[in-house]
C-alpha cells in the first residue's frame, strides 16, 4: 500500500529559475507516465554569483517545499547548487533519493570526449568549486579540464537572445581562445554545458567553438540517472499512469511563463504557474 503510494507521488525538480525546465523538459520526453512538481527560485535568480553559504541555505529550503509536497525523489535541476549544496541535502531531507546534475553531466562528458580535452563553462561558483572536475577526474583520470565561467550566457538566455550575432560575440569573447586549432590533439574537444541556461544557446555556442567540438549537457543524462533510480527502488510510475506537471515559481509568473515556454519547448500560460514562498 505504502508503496503504490509511492510510486504515484510526483518527483520534485528545483532550480534557481527556469534554466532547470531545460531538466525538466528531458525528464518529460524519458518519462512520460511519471508527475512532475518544478519549482523555480525565480525571486532569488541568480544562485551562480552568491557565497556558498546562501546558496546551500536556499536549496534547503527549495527542496523541503517539495519535500513536503509529498515528492517520492528530488532533482536538482540546477548546476551551482548541485555544486554547492548537494553534499549537505541529504542532512536535511533524509534517505529520499536525490540527483543532481554535475554527476551526469560530467558521465555525459566522459563519453563524449574522444581525447579528453574537455572544457566546462558555468556560472561563477559551479566553476570556482571545482565540482565538474573532480567528477571527470574520478571516470577518466587521464582527463584535462579547464573551466571557465561564463555569468553572461545566464542574462543571454532569459533575454531571450539565444542566437545571433550578440550571442556569438560574447560567446566568443568568453570561449575564442578555447576554440581548437583544425587537426590540433591537444585541443579541446567536448564542452560541457555546465549551467541549466546554457542549452538554449547551443546552436551560438556551436558555431564559436567549431565543428571539432561536442557540446553535453546534463539533461539527459539526468533523465536516465532519474529513470535507473526510479528502477531500482520501485519506485516508477504505474505503467497505465498519465503524468502531470505542476509549475511553482518564488516570483512573476508572467516572466516564468513568457521566459520559460523556450526552456520548456512548450505554450505556458501565467495562471499555470503558482506563486510560492520560501
Ligand atoms: N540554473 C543555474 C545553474 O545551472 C544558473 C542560473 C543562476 O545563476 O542561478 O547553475
């Protein structure tokens, strides 16, 4: 009874804002039959230029709305404080499973890196804490990596200027001396797209960094991190069972909507969104 109590609850997906429904989109698309709650920090944006300190307290706090939400598993859909805070959530939220987005990022990394020359851009703190390299290092010792912050992409994405010659230019201000020479086997050859804005930028970041390079984000891998856990302690949903999603977000959504419907890949409406507090 417990269990198919279980294993109909929603699993909860928090981000500092709508850069998690990048996640959350991919977590749709794997697991069609599975609820969903998203919340988005949206009134504390951005997580990636605050201390560590902060940026933990937050996620706590994140995480126990859903948590008291009834979720069955917690994601966080957010790089910095998967960086930051994940080592400390589990104090806080008990033996609910958790997935952060550094680990299959970097799994992601690791497969797609032919000569593991790999290249990991954030936001200041994810980069600063090391979190994406001490990942990589611990499945593929013989890898270099080089990380580099990248605070601007974040206001680019929610701007809305995903593509075009303004996202070139500072893409190319940030990553240009990254840029492989043709042919050369020391250069960079996977950039990590270590920040949940960051895939909407893809196609700008492609062009600046050339055909030589392959460009992983986490959400995938996510999703499959997500549906192995889910597996493994019965935890899925019923087969028959038709998901949902459930939108909160910590301030304006009309922003979230307006902002988030590219994230997402879907129509949002603002009276979808709920206004919570933290
Ligand atoms: N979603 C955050 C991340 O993945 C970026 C935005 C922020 O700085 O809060 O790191």
């Amino acid at each position: 009874m417990i269990a198919s109590v279980q294993r109909d609850a929603a699993i909860g997906v928090f981000d500092s804002g709508v850069g998690g429904l990048t996640v959350l989109r991919a977590l749709r698309a794997h697991l069609p039959h599975e609820s969903f709650v998203y919340l988005g920090d949206t009134a504390r944006l951005p997580y990636g230029t605050k201390s560590r300190h902060t940026v933990t307290r937050y996620a706590r706090q994140a995480a126990q709305v859903l948590v008291d939400r009834g979720v069955k598993l917690l994601v966080i859909a957010c790089n910095t404080a998967s960086a930051v805070a994940l080592p400390d959530l589990p104090d806080h939220i008990g033996a609910m499973p958790l997935v952060g987005v550094v680990e299959p990022g970097a799994a992601a990394a690791c497969q797609a890196s032919g000569h593991g020359r790999i290249a990991v851009i954030g936001t200041e703190s994810t980069i600063r804490g090391g979190a994406y390299e001490r990942a990589i290092a611990r499945r593929r010792p013989d890898a270099r990596v080089v990380g580099r912050a990248c605070p601007l992409f974040v206001a680019l994405a929610e701007e809305g200027w995903c593509d075009g010659p303004i996202a070139e230019a500072v893409a190319e201000r940030y990553l240009g001396d990254l840029r492989p020479r043709p042919g050369d086997p020391e250069g960079i050859d996977c950039l990590v797209l270590g920040c949940t804005h960051f895939p909407v930028l893809r196609s700008a970041l492609a062009r600046v960094m050339g055909p030589e390079v392959t460009l992983v984000d986490s959400a995938e891998t996510t999703a499959h991190a997500v549906a192995q856990i889910l597996e493994q302690e019965g935890l899925a949903a019923p087969a028959g069972a038709v998901g949902g999603t459930t939108l909160l977000a910590t301030d304006g959504p009309e922003r979230f909507a307006r902002v988030g419907a590219g994230f997402l890949g879907l129509e949002l409406r603002p009276d979808a969104v709920q206004l919570v507090d933290l």
